[in-house]
C-alpha cells in the first residue's frame, strides 16, 4: 500500500483462502457453530479493514486544495500586517505567530496526506498475533 501497488481488484488470496476454508468446515456441535460463526466476522472485518485501508492510501490532497490554503494564510498575513501597521513590534511579532501556525498546518496536512508511507512491514509484523492455535 506504501508504494501504491495494492488495488481493489487484487483479491487477498490468504484472507479468501480461510474464509473458505472456515466456511467449509462442518460445525459438530453449537459451539463450533458460534466459534465458526466469530471466525467468519472477524474474517470480513479484516477484509473490510484492507479495502479501507486501500481507499485511504490511493487519497491524495489535490494541487488546488493546496493552493487555497496557501493563499488563505497569504491573505490572513496580509491583513494582520495592514491591522498593525502602525505598531512595528505588534506587526513582527504577530506575522511571525500567524506565520508559525500556518507553517506547523502545512506540515501536519503534509505529514498526514499519505498515510501508509512510513508504515513498513517490519512494524506490521509486530502487530500480527503469534502462530499457536487456540487452547496452546
């Protein structure tokens, strides 16, 4: 998803596999039917996870959006430089605190546009739960 390789069409085998493979188990009792059951939800739920996933990672902050924040802080700069015109140390240090704020917005909707992008395997691999069946 990082590198923006993963689409909707490309199906996980892995996920669709132990959806099958759960679905074609054939429950003996009424807690294997409940346990067969959960299993089939959190399967979906992790499969509703990956499209939400997908959809967030192909989102992307467009030119224009990017340059209507940038003018709405030039015009905001510009309006606090006309209001304090006639206070020097008043214009400065406002300028710079507007200033400031519109740079620290910049970096945070940078920052956060592409989310999957510092994601790598290695810290997903520390998420995912250990091999031993239930019961040990």
């Amino acid at each position: 998803m990082a590198q923006q390789r993963m689409t909707l069409a490309a199906l996980p085998t892995a996920l669709i596999e132990a959806l099958n493979d759960t679905l074609a188990l054939k429950p003996a009792d009424d807690s294997q039917r409940a346990a067969q059951a959960e299993i089939v939800k959190e399967l979906h739920t992790a499969l509703d996870a990956r499209r939400q996933r997908i959809v967030i990672s192909e989102s992307a902050l467009g030119t224009v959006k990017w340059l209507g924040l940038l003018l709405q802080g030039l015009c905001t700069l510009v309006a606090i430089a006309l209001v304090h015109s006639d206070n020097r140390l008043a214009r400065a240090l406002t300028l710079i605190l507007f200033a400031t704020g519109i740079a620290l917005s910049v970096l945070l909707i940078a920052a956060y546009s592409r989310p999957f992008t510092t994601v790598g395997p290695a810290l997903l691999k520390q998420v995912i739960p250990s091999q031993v069946p239930f019961g040990g």
